[in-house]
C-alpha cells in the first residue's frame, strides 16, 4: 500500500522498463546500447509475461503492434527500436561511462541510418523463419 502511496503522490517513480527476450534480436540492439553505454542500472529488463505476454491486454494497452521491444519509461511507451534508442541516448546523454554512440559527421550519421533501415526493412523480417518449424517437404 505505501508503493502505491508513494507512486500515487509522486514521490516514487518506477524504473524505466525494457520488456524484451533474449531471443529478440530487435530487442538486442537496445540491450546492446545499455551496455555500451553503462547504463545497465538505468533500465530493468523484464520479460513481456510480466504484462500478461505480447497478447495480454495490459501490454497490447501499451503497445498495440504487440511486439518487443516496448519500453516504459514513466508515461511514456516507446515500442520502435531504434525510437527506443534514441530516447534512451537522449536521455542519458551526461550518464554512462561509454561513447556517445551518436555520429558526429553527417556520413558517418547517414551510415548509421542506412544500415538500420537496411535491417529493419530486409533483414529483420525474414528473421522470424529462423524461430518456426520447418515446413514438411
């Protein structure tokens, strides 16, 4: 009852929240970022079961696509990679003890980018193949 007391008055917050499984590999690239940057204290890492699973109610109530990662960052839920990212820079920018992990050039920035894109846009998809039974030939 003091937990929610506090939460409710304001004087609690809840840690930032990535719900993720190892398995994810979109998810790997947040995890990856939290430790390159030393931020593994900053962010806890929970499995989605913890919200009833990727089709329970409470997570599709934070996440509507029903896919990892999601992070919960006070009233904020972030659910795309890469914006998982960026908020997470952004808002640990002065903490940590690793690189920036931000381009400083614009080739290097647009690299970056592309190389996301790239990912998310071919490789990502067909990763799921890799997590179902073969099919019967």
């Amino acid at each position: 009852m003091a937990l929610i007391i506090s939460i409710l008055a304001g004087t609690l917050s809840l840690p930032t929240t990535l719900y993720d499984l190892p398995v994810s590999n979109h998810g790997a690239r947040v995890r990856l970022l939290l430790y390159k940057r030393g931020l593994e204290s900053a962010v806890r890492v929970a499995s989605p079961m913890e919200l009833g699973g990727l089709r329970g109610e409470k997570y599709l109530s934070l996440n509507p696509q029903g896919k990892m990662p999601l992070l919960v960052d006070g009233d904020s839920c972030v659910w795309e990679t890469d914006a998982i990212c960026r908020h997470l820079l952004e808002k640990h920018a002065a903490e940590g003890d690793g690189p920036s992990l931000f381009p400083t050039s614009l080739a290097a920035r647009t690299a970056a980018e592309v190389i996301v894109r790239h990912h998310d846009t071919y490789i990502g998809p067909i990763q799921g193949c890799l997590y179902k039974p073969a099919p019967p030939f």
